[in-house]
C-alpha cells in the first residue's frame, strides 16, 4: 500500500471540502446581505409611496375637493367629514398603507409616525369639511406638516441612517433617498402653502 498516494488523494479531497466550505460561507453571507439590503429598499419605497400618497390626498382635500361636508354616523352619532368627489387617490392611500402595514412592524417608530400622520390627516379633512374651502386653519395645515415632518424623520432614522456610516455605495443610496424624500416634500409643501396662502 501506497501511503503517499493515500495521504495525497486524503489532502486533495480536505482541500476541496474546505474550500467548498468556506465558498459556501461566504455565499450565504453575501445572500443574507442582499437580502437585507432588499428588504431595506422596499421599505424605504413603501416609506415614500405612503408619504407622497398623503401629500397628495392633502393636495386634493385642500385645493380640489368640491365637496366636503360633515354627516352624523347613525351608529355613534358622532360627526364624520365625507368627501363626496370621487378620486382615485383614497384608494391610492390605502394601498400604500397596506404596503406599509406589510413591510413595517407595527411597534416601529416609523408605523407610530405613519399612525400620526393618518390621525392629523383625518383632522384636515374635518376642519375641510367644517371650516369650508380655503377656510382651514393654518394650525391644522402646519399639524399635518409636522406629522409629515416626524415621519420622514423616523424614515431618516431607520432606514437611511444606519447606512451613510457604510460603505461608499451605501453612502450614494443613503443619499438618494433622502433627497427624494425632501424633493417631494418640497413640491408637495409648495402646493399646500399656496392652498393655504
């Protein structure tokens, strides 16, 4: 018996398997890497879409919307702003809310923030319906302005942060994000504040 042949055939094979191993390694750690990349991404594109979806339903309730009015529900007897133009923007909301909902846990910072958002939404369109068109206060606009603040800044925080303390790549990513957030919230604002002025 040969026991260099042995010993040789014995190191080829450990060599392999070794290699093999660590190729194996390095793959689901570069699997797990884009896949958290990823998920981040989506997240931080629901993020946008629910923020510009609001911005834009604000838009509507404040300078469109012709009809705005409040009814008493039957069951509570509680006043409720209805909005009687049709639109496919409430539909446009929900979805991004959904998308939202599927991609954020509900104790996050950023969900607190949308949950925000959506409560001083709703006190737009009741100070819509009451106050009339042109007639709501500008404490109830700049309201809706600083939940929309609040949650671009959990945005910022959650998602994009962590990032620019990266790599090179992560830092351009980062960067891009944030300007798309405060790109729309300017043209979005812009529209808001002549409604309001």
């Amino acid at each position: 018996m040969n026991f260099s042949l042995l010993i040789g055939t014995v190191g080829a094979l450990a060599g392999v398997g070794l290699g093999s191993w660590l190729s194996a390694r390095a793959q689901r750690a570069l699997f797990r890497e884009n896949r958290r990349q990823s998920m981040r991404q989506s997240q931080l594109d629901a993020c946008i879409t629910f923020l510009e979806a609001y911005r834009k339903l604000t838009r509507f309730v404040l300078i469109e919307a012709q009809h705005v009015k409040l009814v008493i529900r039957k069951y509570d007897q509680q006043s409720h702003p209805q909005i009687e133009d049709q639109t496919p923007l409430f539909e446009e909301r929900n979805a991004a809310d959904a998308r939202l909902t599927a991609v954020i846990s509900n104790d996050s910072p950023i969900r607190m923030a949308a949950d925000a958002l959506n409560v001083a939404f709703r006190q737009l369109v009741h100070a819509r319906a009451e106050h009339g068109h042109g007639g709501v206060p500008t404490e109830i606009v700049s309201g809706l302005r600083g939940a929309e603040d609040r949650f671009s800044q959990a945005v910022y925080e959650q998602l994009v942060f962590d990032q620019i303390t990266g790599d090179a790549a992560h830092r351009r990513l980062a960067q891009r994000s944030s300007i798309r957030l405060g790109a729309r919230r300017a043209r979005t604002g812009e529209a808001i504040n002549r409604s309001v002025l």
